[in-house]
C-alpha cells in the first residue's frame, strides 16, 4: 500500500460547528471502511468511532487514509 490521507480540519468557517462533516452520516461509516481496510481515522484528537454523539447532525474534523500519515496529521493538529 502507498498511503495517503484525506482531511477536512476544523477552521475559521466551521469553528462554531466543530467541523464540516456529519459524523452520524459521514465520519462514521467512512472511518468503519478506512479502518477496515486497515487505516486509521481521527478527529486530530481522538478516533472518530470513540467520538459519542451529543445530537444528531453533529459535526466534526476528519483525518482519514493510513495510519502513519494519520498519526503525522494528528500529531501536527495537536501542536498548532
């Protein structure tokens, strides 16, 4: 496998949202199959099916794709 990653960071936009995707909707199911697949995906502070929804069109970051480059995306998000 190459690698690679896919994100939507929270930013100035969608701050008061917490994020741009829905996690009921579309976090959830993309991070079953990314991690199926032997991947990792992370809200850059946690994994997102740890993440327990507050209400039904919550939003939140996304970091999908391999683990190693997660982890990087992750470990930058967290510094800044």
């Amino acid at each position: 496998t190459r690698g690679g990653i896919f994100m939507y960071p929270v930013d100035a936009k969608c701050r008061d949202k917490g994020g741009r995707l829905r996690l009921l909707y579309e976090a959830n199911p993309m991070s079953m199959i990314v991690e199926q697949a032997g991947g990792a995906a992370s809200t850059g502070r946690q994994r997102i099916l740890d993440v327990q929804p507050t209400h039904l069109h919550q939003r939140i970051a996304v970091f999908l794709g391999s683990k190693n480059e997660v982890e990087r995306a992750a470990a930058y998000h967290a510094e800044g």
